[in-house]
C-alpha cells in the first residue's frame, strides 16, 4: 500500500534520504526509527507530498504522490508533530471541513464525525473554539479529522506528544485497529516502548538511509535478544561511512 523507491532527498550538499527502499503492505503497522536528523520527517513530508524527492518516488496504493497527488491524497491521512488547526474553527467545523474536502457526503460524514467524537472523548469540546483548547484536546481532534474520511493510510509523526495516558491508549488502539481492518500505518516516533508495543515490523534510518528493518523479534537479537533500545543504540551508533557501505546490522 506503501511503496518508497530509491527516496532521495538533497538540500545542497546534504544528503538527507539516500536511496531509501520500503514496501508496507495493507493491513501493517510500520514503526519507523532514528535519532535526530537521521530523515525519517523529510521522508515522511515526501510521503504527504509536502516535499519532492530529488530522486526516487512514492507510492500510495496505485498513485504515484508527486504525479498523481490529488489521487494518492485521496487515501491518506497526515498527521504532523506540530499540527495545523483552523484556530477560528470549532471542533465540529474541522471535521466538517475536512469531510466536505474529501467529498463525503453528510449523512456518512455526520455519522463518522459522530463516531469519533464519541470515540475520542471530544462531545464536550464540539463547538468550543480550537483555539480555546489544550494542547491534549487539539491533539484528539487532529486524530479525529484523520479518521473522519475512512482513508486507507495512515502516516503520523509522534502520534503521543501531549496525550495522557487514558487518551494515548485511545489513540494507540485506534491505530492497532485501523491496522486490524486491513489500513496502513506509518508511524514515526522516539518512543520506543510504542513501536515495541504496535509495530507489526521496525525500520530504523541512520544518516538517511535503511539501517535495520525487521520484526521487533528480529531487531532485538541485534541486541543479543534483549529490549528494542540496545538494538536501537548498536545499529545508529555505528559510522556514517558504515551505514552507507551497507555494513550497518540489517
């Protein structure tokens, strides 16, 4: 459903996505690794059409992103570290919006808005302005605005910055669900107990290109079958010069 080939992105002479190579099918849930600067939010806005490769080029589902963007758009939801809000808007606008952008027509558009409202604890916040919110709260209703349209993807960038605990449970399980249902999550985050806990399989970039990908099994025998933060450590702690002979555990 998710397909990179040769993703390549230059700034000048920095070399930030090299050559990156990944096939995520339907129905998976990609947890996608890396310390600071390693490219996984460059990768991640080539993905949402925010950025264009220098090379390369991404697939959701049939549609080439940067040739056909209206139609991969389409089937997929972007969920940034630092998300957009209409602060003019309620709640209840957003998702209105959102849903008439996509095209839904009202009776399913109120019917999922409903849903997930209800799902994501925001009934009491629906017509309250955006811009009134906490930083928790404006986080429930990004997620709502991304399932709202029933996408078929779904990329997220620290899916937990500001939830407590209760609603990052929500927001975890929704995942793994949606996932469950035959979607597709991409999802990038620094917390690894997250990608322990949902990831179906791990890709973890170094200095911009593929250094380990696997099943959280397989990743933590690079740790001598210890916790994913070893074989995390072992494989980003190693040369630029060896990842990008390939020489980097894989």
């Amino acid at each position: 459903m998710i397909r990179l080939d040769g993703l390549t992105k230059r700034f000048g002479s920095l070399v930030a996505v090299d050559a990156l190579t990944l096939d995520i099918p339907a129905g998976q849930l990609f947890a996608f690794l890396g310390p600071n600067a390693a490219g996984k939010t460059t990768t991640i806005k080539m993905m949402a059409g925010l950025l264009k490769p220098t090379a390369g080029r991404v697939r959701i589902g049939t549609h080439d992103v940067h040739q056909s963007p209206v139609e991969a758009k389409r089937l997929l939801a972007y969920i940034p570290d630092c998300p957009f809000l209409y602060d003019k808007l309620t709640a209840n606008e957003m998702l209105m919006v959102v849903g008439e952008l996509f095209g839904m027509a009202s009776p399913e558009l109120e019917r999922q808005r409903d849903h997930w409202f209800e799902y994501f604890d925001l009934n009491d916040y629906r017509h309250e302005l955006l811009e009134n919110l906490s930083h928790g709260t404006r986080q429930r209703v990004v997620f709502a605005t991304a399932f709202v349209h029933s996408p078929r993807v779904i990329v997220v960038d620290e899916p937990m910055v500001g939830l407590d605990p209760r609603h990052g449970r929500l927001v975890k399980d929704a995942l793994r669900n949606f996932a469950g249902r035959g979607g597709t999550v991409f999802l990038s985050t620094h917390v690894l107990s997250v990608a322990e806990e949902l990831a179906d399989r791990i890709g973890i970039i170094n200095h911009g290109r593929l250094a380990a990908c696997g099943s959280l099994a397989e990743l933590r025998k690079l740790g001598k079958d210890e916790e994913l933060e070893k074989a995390f450590l072992a494989i980003t702690e190693e040369p630029a010069s060896a990842v990008a002979a390939g020489k980097a555990p894989i």
